[in-house]
C-alpha cells in the first residue's frame, strides 16, 4: 500500500501544526517521522490514519484519495505509546479482540481467529503468555501485544506513534531491533513517530525530518546524516560543533577551525558562514608537525562514556568550546588530561550561509 500526503495543512486555533506539507511513501517501506517536541509528526501520522482531518491537502492510498475516510474505513492498524490494552482480558483475547468485534459477515469463525492468534503469539514470541493478563507482562512485552493486535485485522498500513516511548533504554534498543526484524517478515507500509535520532536511524527505511510543521529532508538514514539538507538537520541529527566566520580570499575562517582549498571563497553569495562540525569527525594530535589546518587549544574536561572518550576543549585563539568524541584507544595513546595542550583539525565539515557575523 503506498501513501501519498499531498499538501497538508492543519490549524488548531491559530496554531499551525503543519503547513502544505507533502510526502511519498511507497509500498512495503518503515517510514520514520522525526523530529522534536511539537513540530508536528503526531498531527501528521494521526491524519494519515483518519483520527484527524485536515484544513486543505488529501491523503491517498494506493493513488485513492481517501481523505474524508474514517479510520476504520481506512483499515489501518494503530499502535499507542501506552499500549491501551484491555485489562481485564488475557493476551490471548488482546490480540483477538479486533478480529470478534468485526461485522458477522466479515468475521472469521472461532478456530480460524484462534489460530490467527496462534501464529501473531509466535510471531512476538509470547505463546507461552497468552493467558497472562497486562499487569502481569513487562512493558516490552505489553508493546509487543499491542503490535500483534494491530496486525490481527490485517491492516494496510500499520502506524505507530513513538512506540517505545514509555520504555527504558536497554529495552527501547532490544524492540526497536526486533520491529526491524517484524517489519521485513510481515513487510506491510509502516510509518512511525518518534524523536529518537538513533531509533530512526536504526530502523526506517526512510526518514523524514520535521521542524515547526514543515518537512526538512527526506531520505535514506544515510542520506539525511551524511548529506543534511540544512542546518536544522544537521544539529538535529546528533551532536555537533557550530563555527562562525567568513570567506575569504585564501579560503575560509571559521572560528577556531580553519579550512583551506581552492572553491570555498566562491562557494557563497554572503561573505558570514556556520561551519558545521561532527564530535568524531575532529581529530586530536600532541604535535602540530607543519599542519597549518590544525588549531592550538587546550583539554578543558574528559568524559568516558563506554567505548567513547568525549573530550571538551577550548579553543586558544578564539576561546570557542570544541567538542570531541575519540576511541579509547586513541585517548589511552594521547594520554590527555585537562589543561594539557593540543592540536585540533576538521576531518570533515558542511557548511552554510549564516547571517551572523563572527
């Protein structure tokens, strides 16, 4: 089932929660709405399955404009962020529920619902939990649940908003690998919300960033992180160092980074630039040993986070605060404490035009 959102705009009062946004998704694909809080995914994913309606735009299926359809007529499966399971009835009759509430003429009889059950237990890996109640399942495990009820009735697109939200890290990691998994078994159209970087990455196929209730960029995962279309995407997605400064003749000057080579003084129509700069794409060296693109500064803290060293450093020339992730190979080699100084060098960088000046 492909999806096609065609210039959506939605108000609430005078709030605009998405403004003439548009949207391609093909058939089979695990599309992830990112972005942060109040930038209008949810209002996005929420038309998508007809629980809201918007001010002007359509949605279409399959190339049917199915804009003024109810989420039921729309046969979507719909997956919360606090699961909303029935309490008082087991796992078992759960995920069965959406298959016994189905029109007489439309529903199966009891043993093809109960072996429908059967196999959407196994395919979750709780078979041996059907007659457990909610309360009685950890939280991935009621996620999983509500996964497999939304399955039951087949749907044609399967929506789920920020659905590891409630969960603890360790278990996030575990079920997102596992929707992955799920995804490209059952392989229906799926869109997901969320504004977990790593999650997005991790699992969709695509990725479409949002800011103030607009589309940044839409692509691959590598796509977005390795060739962001703007600036908003690019300080999104990760952490990164931001440096001011201007073209000039023999190259540009960005704060404390300096980058030289030919282009770059034509590569602008404004003389002001942000240079945009990775943590891992900075490298750190004792000895200058004639790099001219390698700056002076000084080793301000050191934190060990796993198999990561981020080190924060300050700049000697303009006092600017650099942020640095290295292997802890690379540090234990370095030796770095704070207040000993260093060289720094931009491995890679992306920049763009800025209008403030340095």
């Amino acid at each position: 089932m492909s999806i096609k959102v065609r210039d959506i705009t939605k108000k609430f009062g005078r709030f605009t929660a998405l403004e003439q946004v548009s949207l391609d998704i093909n058939d089979g694909q695990l599309v992830a709405l990112l972005g942060p809080s109040g930038c209008g995914k949810t209002t996005l994913l929420r038309i998508i399955a007809g629980l809201e309606f918007p001010d002007c735009g359509s949605i279409q299926f399959d190339g049917r404009d199915i804009t003024d359809q109810t989420a039921r007529e729309r046969q979507v499966g719909f997956v919360f962020q606090h699961y909303a399971l029935f309490r008082h009835l087991t796992v078992f009759e759960n995920v069965a529920f959406g298959l016994r509430v189905r029109p007489r003429a439309a529903r199966s009889n009891d043993s093809e619902i109960r072996a429908k059950v059967k196999e959407l237990l196994a395919l979750i890996q709780l078979e041996n939990q059907a007659q457990r109640y909610p309360s009685q399942l950890s939280g991935g495990q009621r996620q999983r649940v509500a996964l497999a009820r939304a399955l039951a009735v087949q749907p044609k697109v399967l929506l789920l908003d920020e659905p590891f939200g409630a969960l603890d890290a360790k278990v996030r990691l575990e079920l997102r690998r596992w929707l992955r998994r799920l995804h490209d078994e059952v392989h229906i159209t799926s869109v997901f919300v969320t504004h977990d970087q790593e999650e997005a990455l991790e699992v969709a196929d695509r990725v479409a960033v949002m800011n103030r209730g607009q589309i940044e960029q839409v692509g691959s995962p590598d796509e977005v992180y390795d060739s962001p279309a703007t600036p908003f995407v690019f300080d999104f997605l990760g952490s990164v160092n931001i440096f001011h400064g201007r073209v000039e003749s023999a190259g540009v000057e960005a704060g404390t980074v300096k980058l030289s080579g030919p282009g770059h003084e034509h590569a602008f129509s404004r003389t002001q630039i942000a240079t945009y700069v990775r943590p891992h794409e900075l490298e750190i060296k004792r000895e200058r040993n004639g790099d001219s693109s390698s700056v002076p500064a000084t080793v301000v803290q050191v934190h060990k986070v796993g198999p990561l060293v981020r080190v924060e450093l300050r700049g000697e020339d303009t006092k600017d605060i650099i942020r640095a992730e290295i292997s802890r190979a690379v540090f234990q080699e370095l030796a770095l404490q704070p207040g000993d100084r260093v060289f720094v060098k931009a491995l890679t960088e992306r920049r763009f035009e800025s209008d403030s000046p340095r």
